[in-house]
C-alpha cells in the first residue's frame, strides 16, 4: 500500500471493488439457488419416472422368464451398444447437463410378444435412468458452484471488506492527525515570526 493520501486513494478504490464484487457474489448466488430449485425439482420428477419404468421393467422380465425361460431371454439379448448424447446448459459461468437422449439400436431378431414387451420396458428404464443420472449431475454441479460462491460471498463480506475499511479507518486517522501537526507547527512557526524581537 502507497503511504499517505495515494494509500488512501488505493484503500478506497480496493474497497468499492470488495464491494462491488460482493455484490455481483450475492446477485449469482441468488441465481444459483434459484436454478439450483428448478434442477431438484427436476431431479425429483426424474427419479419417480425412472422407479416407474425399472419396476415396469422387472414385471415383464419376470413375466418373459416365466413364460419363455431364462435361455429366452439370453437368446434376445443381441449386444447391441446404446448412445447417450448429453446436452449442456451454462447458468452464471456454470456448466452442467441440461439434458441426456439415449439412442438404443433396433433388436436384430424377432422375438415373442413377452420378450419384445420386456425389451421395450427395459429401453424405457434404460432412457429413464440417463435422464435422471444427467439431472442428478446437474443438481450437483450446481450445488458445489452455489456452495462454492456462498464461501467467496463470506470471505468477501466478512474478512476483506472490514480489513479494508479498518486499514483505510487508520489511514485516514493517521492523515488527519499529521495535518493537524502541520497546522500546530504552521500556527507555532508563524507566532515566532511575528513576535518582536528581545534587543
């Protein structure tokens, strides 16, 4: 820091900066918590789609083993790879997924109504749970950048803005007083001068 009044200017351009950047700190942390509500409640309503789908899932493979047998359904599974293709949102800098589509490749072979039923169960659960896996992410993503600007917030309000304000407190208190010297040396020097001289 610059001694005297260009220490002052400094301390004073330092603290409006504090204060500005705690106040854009609060205006994202009020977005964050605002999407933040908007992503569990996605969340939400993709983890009830996903226990949906799964259980459908089980009954019609149980339902497909009973009826065909467990070499049935080994027979079924021809090892084809499914895609997922996640899309990404930014909210304040953040990025995180906004969405996941699983592309699942046609079945090669025919197969009875049972096994087809439970393969179309099972390509729903399999969509259901990338989607709610992709929301998942994006709560947690969002959740550490709003932790994570909640404790830049803190820091900022409570420890660098009142060091700055108490660093420049003391600056200007130690101005003032070297003025008031200056002045009592002026009015001291000023006095000697106009007093006539003992001859």
């Amino acid at each position: 820091m610059p001694p005297g009044r260009a220490g002052r200017l400094w301390l004073q351009r330092r603290l409006r900066v504090a204060e500005r950047g705690a106040g854009l700190l609060d205006r994202k942390l009020r977005i964050l918590r605002g999407e933040l509500g908007v992503l569990r409640a996605a969340q939400e309503r993709s983890a009830a789609d996903w226990d949906s789908c799964r259980a459908d899932a089980e009954r019609r493979l149980l339902r497909a083993a009973l009826l065909g047998g467990q070499r049935a359904i080994r027979l079924a599974a021809d090892g084809g790879l499914a895609e997922v293709n996640i899309t990404h949102a930014s909210v304040m800098g953040v990025s995180y997924p906004a969405g996941a589509a699983c592309v699942i490749p046609e079945p090669g072979t025919w197969d009875g109504p049972a096994i087809a039923g439970a393969r179309q169960a099972h390509r729903a659960a399999l969509a259901a749970a990338v989607r709610h896996a992709a929301a998942t992410e994006a709560v947690r993503v969002v959740e550490a950048e709003t932790l994570a600007t909640q404790y830049r917030l803190r820091a900022v309000k409570d420890r660098w803005i009142p060091r700055l304000e108490q660093a420049l407190a003391e600056v200007t208190l130690a101005i003032e007083e070297q003025e008031i010297a200056d002045t009592a040396r002026l009015r001291l020097g000023t006095a000697r001068s106009c007093r006539p001289r003992d001859l």
